[in-house]
C-alpha cells in the first residue's frame, strides 16, 4: 500500500474574520517521498478515434429520493450528454491513462506501466488507516457544541473563516485517517458547508500532538478543546464575501480544494448509492495536475494553442484556482524534483485541474463488465450505480496526489458511513470496485465550461466564477 498527501489548497493571503495577528509565517506541508528523476517519455501510441464524443448518450435515469446538492446547473450535476468534446480530447486522454499514477516507467516508454487501468475507489474501509484518503463527511444536525478554529504551523491552506472562528461541532466526530485528515460538515437546512483539512486529532490511542497550535496559546487557544488544522474554511461566494447555500448555489470556491471546487459538491454518498443512482460527475485527484511557473501560465488565449501543456500550464473550467500556478513544488517531497515541474517535457505529462472525463459504454457494456465481476446483490447495484455515473456525468480532476488516481467518496471515519457502504455491498477496502471498467478506448474528455468570472470577464481559464454555464 501506499501513502500520499492531496494538496488540495494552495498559499495565499486572505483577511482573516478574526482579528488576531499570526504567530507564524505559513510554509508549504509536504509528504515525504523518494527522490525520482524525469527523463524524456517515450511517445504515446496513437489515439484511437474518438467516436461519438459530441452528442453522446446518456444511459436513464429515473427518480429517486435522494437530494443532490448545489443547483441543476451547476456542471459536475449536468449530463455529459450532448456536450461538446474537448478538441484535444485524445491527448488529455493519453496523458490521464499513462500518468494519472506516478509509475516506474514515467521517464521511459508509459505504455510499460502495469497500473495504468488501475483505479480505485477510497471508501475509507483500509485495514491500515494511514490509507484513508476518503473525505469524512457529517451532519450539522449532530453537532453537540461549537468550537474554535487554529492553523497549524507549517500548513498553507486557506482559512476563509479566520483563526478564532467557531464551527458546529461534536467530539465524537473523526477526520478521515490518511495525512490529509479531511473532514466535511453539512447544514442540509441551510445548505451551509465547512471543510477541514490537516485536522489534529487523538489516533491509534496515542495523546493528542497538537504542538503546532501553541503558537495560538497567546491568543487564547485551548489545547484538547479548540480544533488545530491545517486550513479550515465555509463554502463561500467565489469572491469569499458571504456564505452561500449549497443546495441552489452553482458556481465554485477557491478557497476550498486544489482545483477551488466544494469539497461535497462531487462526493459520492452511500446513501445515493443505495438507490442504484449516482446523479452528478465523481472527484479524482490524479498525480500528473498541470504546473506554471514564472512566465508559464497559460493566457485564456494560449488554452487554445500547443503552448497549453507544453510552454505554459493552468486550470480550466469551472476550477476556481490554479493550484500549480508557482510551479515550485508538487507537495511530495522531492518527487518530481521542482526543477523538473516547470520542464516543458514534464509538463507535456500532465491534465489541468478541472478537466472533465467520461466514459463511452452502453448499458450492456455494463452489464457484460458486472458479469465479468461476479457482482450480485446491492453490490451489483452499487457498482452499476458508479458506472452509470462515469458514463452520464464523468469525473472533474480536483486535487494533486502524490502517487494514485483514485475517486474520492464519502468516507468510512464515520461509522454511519461504515456501515453504510457495508449496507451497499462494499467488502474488504472496497478498493477494486471499479477494477476492469476504464479502459484507454472508452475514455473521452468534455471540452470546459465558461468560467463568468467575479472580474466581469468570461473565461475557459480557473477564475472565481459564481456562475458557470456550458453550451
């Protein structure tokens, strides 16, 4: 098994909510992960056509009980179908199979790579803990109490609601058990959503390390009672000005995540699951998310030229942040060296943060695939309920990882949510659900949406944007 960090926030300043100065000066967290050296990759086979990309059908739906959040409109909850393909769609291609996952064979021939199908679903159900990269979700209604909030020395995120603030919280409550530390908090009534990130908490029955909060002793806080994370911030309007309601709200957040996107607006839940429908488009942190650096960010023009994974990098539609925009490090130790993030060979390796993909199947493609696993019961009905998704709304690239591309999903830290994958089907980690069903051929990418930035302007680029439509 292995272990990686998802950066999903990047640094910058914001005013804080809470009047109280910092002890610190924020450095970048990163993972520690051997030393790799990137060489020239081998060419990519040729791509095979990709047929019946504009206009492509979706498989049926039907209605059921559950509410999705945020509003019809916005895009990961709008069908692929009909939507037009990106005109690179071979090339993003190539470089989701052959890179997504960081592999021996990167700085050789790609094709040599014996995971490049391989992907995973993070239930959080690992036998070690330290794998769980899932998101833990919870509901506000549970909460018992409120309590502060501090930033870790050392951690870079984001804190859109100031060091000091309070959050509804209950002490039960657990973040997920991998590095990232991840913890989501739902009002379903107001539709109001905060997310922690790099969450210190007492595990495996050791004492609470909360050494990088003392800092904020000064400043009032209370070891063992206030919450010390790495960021912690509230789905916001995109120019962070007040809280938005994420039951109608369609635009994005870039405070929150690698590619400024709500951490819940793409979690798969066991409770959808469970109805054989999962009706908007999944999270995939990948370990190839495109890089800038001085001169090398990519013009909203340049996104329509060579120079766009080559020359210059960025994110598109509807990211709200370019997590890559320094190109100075990928947040993995040394792994790739910085030096080789802002090569136009590396770079010519990776897929900017936003990018949409999805799948070509017909509903006896599926089936033949749930034949093929032996899947009956609720598993059978979960896992067509996933590959249904693939098909009708794709996945978003939202974050870096530091080794897998694996979809992210509610979960298991919250025993609710253990037992409720268990309840849907899910044995052992639940890590292969998917094993066999993404393959190089029936793989395709959506041209991005347009990003109505807060600046007035419109854009294919990451910007802040409260509203973003597609054709």
């Amino acid at each position: 098994m292995y272990r990686r960090l998802l950066l999903g926030l990047v640094a910058l300043t914001l005013t804080s909510c809470v009047s109280i100065p910092s002890p610190h000066t924020p450095k970048t967290s990163k993972a520690a992960q051997p030393a790799t050296t990137t060489t020239t990759p081998a060419a990519h086979p040729a791509a095979s056509p990709d047929a019946g990309a504009v206009g492509a059908t979706c498989l049926p739906e039907a209605a059921d009980s559950y509410q999705r959040p945020f509003a019809a409109t916005a895009p990961w909850n709008v069908p692929v179908c009909g939507l037009p393909a990106d005109p690179r769609s071979a090339d993003w291609t190539n470089r989701f199979y052959y890179y997504a996952h960081y592999n021996q064979y990167m700085g050789g021939d790609p094709t040599q790579a014996t995971d490049s199908a391989s992907y995973t679903v993070m239930f959080g159900l690992d036998a070690n803990p330290v794998n769980d990269f899932s998101v833990a979700v919870y509901d506000a209604k549970d909460a018992t109490t409120t309590t502060r909030v501090f930033q870790r020395t050392g951690w870079n995120g984001l804190m859109n609601i100031g060091n000091g603030a309070s959050i509804p919280w209950n002490p039960s409550w657990r973040a997920s058990t991998g590095s990232d530390a991840l913890l989501v908090i739902v009002d379903h009534t107001t539709g109001h959503e905060w997310t922690l990130w790099g969450l210190v908490q007492s595990t495996y029955g050791l004492p609470l390390n909360d050494t990088q909060c003392w800092g904020w002793i000064p400043f009032s806080y209370r070891s063992g009672t206030d919450l010390c994370v790495g960021s912690a911030n509230m789905s916001k309007t995109a120019n962070g000005t007040s809280p938005v309601n994420d039951n109608t709200y369609a635009g994005n957040n870039p405070t929150n995540r690698g590619s400024g996107i709500d951490e819940y607006a793409l979690l798969a839940t066991p409770q959808e699951a469970s109805t054989g429908q999962i009706r908007h488009a999944l999270a995939m942190p990948v370990f190839n998310t495109m890089t800038g650096g001085p001169g090398q960010v990519c013009t909203a023009t340049q996104l329509n030229t060579d120079a766009f994974g080559s020359t210059c990098g960025n994110a598109v539609a509807p990211a709200g942040q370019f997590e890559g925009v320094a190109g100075t490090t990928h947040g993995c130790g040394n792994n790739p060296p910085a030096a080789a993030l802002t090569n136009t060979t590396y770079r010519q390796t990776t897929i900017p943060e936003g990018t949409r993909f999805a799948l070509h199947l017909s509903d006896q493609d599926i089936e033949n695939w749930l034949n093929s696993r032996a899947y009956t019961g609720q598993k059978r009905v979960t896992a067509k309920a996933f590959a249904v998704a693939l098909v009708n709304y794709g996945w978003f690239i939202t974050d870096t990882s530091c080794y897998g591309a694996d979809f992210q999903v509610s979960g298991s830290a919250n025993p609710t949510t253990a037992a409720a994958w268990r309840a849907d089907g899910i044995t052992g980690d639940g890590r292969d659900l998917l094993q066999g069903l993404i393959t190089k051929t029936n793989i395709w990418t959506i041209a991005p949406p347009t990003n109505h930035c807060t600046n007035g302007t419109t854009s294919k680029a990451a910007c802040p944007a409260d509203t973003i439509t597609y054709p």
